[in-house]
DNA sequence: ACCTGAACACCGTTCAAGT
DNA sequence: ACCTGAACACCGTTCAAGT
C-alpha cells in the first residue's frame, strides 16, 4: 500500500495527485481515506518508515572505522537521495514539517533516535580521546545533521548531485569541526 | 505590486491563492497573469530582490571585524526569517527551485554573487593569516552557505527558531571549519 | 493596448449508496 | 464493516468581451 511512495518519487508531493495514488494502489478515493487522513499524512508516514534500517549499520562502523566513516556513510546515504531525484521531495517534507505540526511530530521523534544515534557515536569517539572533547554531543549531533541536510540540498539547487562529491565535502566539514581545536587544547 | 509577498509570508505558497493575492494587489486574475506568467515564476522573483541590500554590510563587517563576525552577521539575517515564521517558504523555495529548472535558473544567478562574496571574504582572511589557507575557497565558501541554511531549516523543524542559539550554533560550526587544522599545518 | 471576471479543467476530500 | 465513485468546494489559468 505505501507503494504509492512511487508517485510522490515520480511527480513530487504537490504535483502527485490523490487519483494517480489510488490508481497505484488499486483502491478507491474513499478506500485510501480510511488509511490516510489527508495527502500530509502519507508524507508522515513515508518519511517515519523511510529511517532505521540503517542503524545498525551505522553503530558498526562507528566502531570498527571510527566515527568519521560513520558518519560519512550515513551522508552518503542521505546524498544518494538526492542523486535518485529525491531531492525536491525531502525539501517538500521539510515545508510541510515546519508548516504543519500534525506532520512534524511523528517525523521529530524518528529524527530523535538518529540524533540520539550520533550522539552515542560521538560520546564513544569522546571516549577513545578520537575527537575534540570539549564539543557538547548534542551539539554537535545536530550540527553534523544540518550540515549533511544543507549539503544535500544546497548541491540538488545547484544541479551538482554527485554523492562522492558531496561525500568528500561533508567529510572535510566533519573532520575539521570535529578535530580538536587548537585553541582549546591543554597540553 | 510585489507586496503580495505578504500572502506567501502569511500563509505559505502553496496555501496562498492567487485569489488572495489578486486581493492583496487589488488587481484582476487576467492582470496578475500579464506580469506573472505562472505562480511558480512569483517566488522566483520575490527570492531574486530579497538578495543584495546586505551586501555592502558584510564586506564592511568582513573588513573591520573579520571573515567569522560577517558570517556571523549572514546568518543572524537568515536565522531571523526563520524566526519570522518564513521557514516553510524557504523551503518551499528550495522544493520549487530543486524541481523546476525556470525557478532555479534566477535563483541560482543571485546565489552565485552571494557566495562570490563569501569567496572574495575568505581569500581576504587567507592573506591575513586569519583562517586555514590550504581551504578551497570555493568550497568553503558552499559548505558554509550549507551550514547556515541546514541549521536554519533544522532548528525551525525543530521548533526552536532563536536566532541567538542558532548563531552560536553556526559560529562554532564556522570557527572550527576554518581555523587550521592540527594535521595540516606546516611548521 | 490593457484589464475584467466568468468559465475551464482539475484538484483534495466527502458521503450517500452499495456489497 | 468496508469500499465505491459521483459530487462538492475550490484551485490555477485562460480568453472572449469590454474599456
């Protein structure tokens, strides 16, 4: 049934339209009003279902690569989207989330546990004296995320969606905000 | 005529009939349509003159206070739309801009003399010593336009639009991208 | 030449009627 | 109980008719 991702991926979320997702569908008008209270809600449940499977992924790399690669690959992930024509879709969702509290509440709380993810990462890395220290985790959890969500988007504007491009421009991003700033050292 | 970036403000551009704005402008559908040639082509106006009054300022500000207080003031002013309850435009912008080629073609023109400045800033902060000069300027230049706009759009889908915090958030952000990095320096 | 505004094609959503 | 699909209210856009 969410198999009407599908019209969304192909025309966006204004242009799709409720007919062409009950033709995909097989189902009536009335039937897809049952599941999905509004044309919002289904962007809602989209993007809740479109995270987690990767997280393990992530918290193994973080251990066995570092937290660098981690989160690279995460942003990779995240880039790829963009590269697969997703782009004008997610900026879609953002817009809806900060227009609409009814979509941005359920999206929030999946965003939570990735921000959470990060932090575990980056309190590991903290940890093994890998990173800065001194950096707040939560910070730095939502910094790291805005700067994969602002490359990403900022690249689709610009026409220049290439992920190992983006990739590298986020790792360099990372590594530099991540490293130990030489004015806050101590020995 | 352009005031009718109000209905926008107001209640966003997908939510804003042209009805409303034909209200606003006290003009006829028929007459709106002899300026605009299509909602779309609206934005791409209203996005395009909303661009260069700072200009002046921040080269003034990158001069006397250095390249991190200019950035810093870039920022606020767009942190402030977002406080402004603009956030969902911008990124109904980004979603129209990334969709649709005659939106993001102007766009990218006034873009792309926003970050020449950043460009210019950063070379001028590289002859003084002040900042990293192995960074491309180039790229720096766009990972930081990045930043700001994913912190932007981050923190107004979190709900938490100050503009005080969000600056903080983007100053370290920027004050550790560019200051040299202890594996690169040279002496 | 320029503007008007009724009309057009089409959208998201609903709800009486069927099974 | 659940689904259908015609109908509703309304949208962006057009264009014959006016000035």
């Amino acid at each position: 049934m969410d198999a009407a991702i599908e019209c969304f991926r192909r025309r966006g979320f204004h242009q799709a339209t409720m007919q062409e997702i009950c033709a995909e569908a097989a189902i009536s008008a009335g039937a897809l009003y049952r599941y999905f209270g509004s044309k919002a809600e289904i962007i809602g449940a989209i993007a809740e279902d479109k995270r987690g499977d990767s997280d393990v992924a992530f918290l193994r790399a973080a251990e066995q690569q570092g937290l660098l690669e981690a989160l690279c690959l995460s942003g990779r992930e995240f880039f790829q989207k963009f590269a697969d024509g997703d782009g004008a879709l997610i900026a879609d969702i953002f817009a809806e989330a900060i227009r609409d509290d009814a979509v941005a509440t359920p999206l929030r709380k999946t965003d939570a546990r990735s921000v959470a993810l990060f932090v575990k990462a980056i309190k590991a890395a903290q940890a093994r004296r890998e990173i800065d220290v001194t950096l707040d985790p939560e910070v730095a959890a939502n910094t790291l995320f805005a700067g994969i969500e602002g490359i990403g988007l900022r690249r689709a504007f610009l026409r220049d969606t290439d992920p190992d491009a983006a990739v590298a421009q986020f790792r360099a991003f990372a590594e530099r905000y991540l490293s130990p700033s030489p004015s806050a050292r101590h020995e």
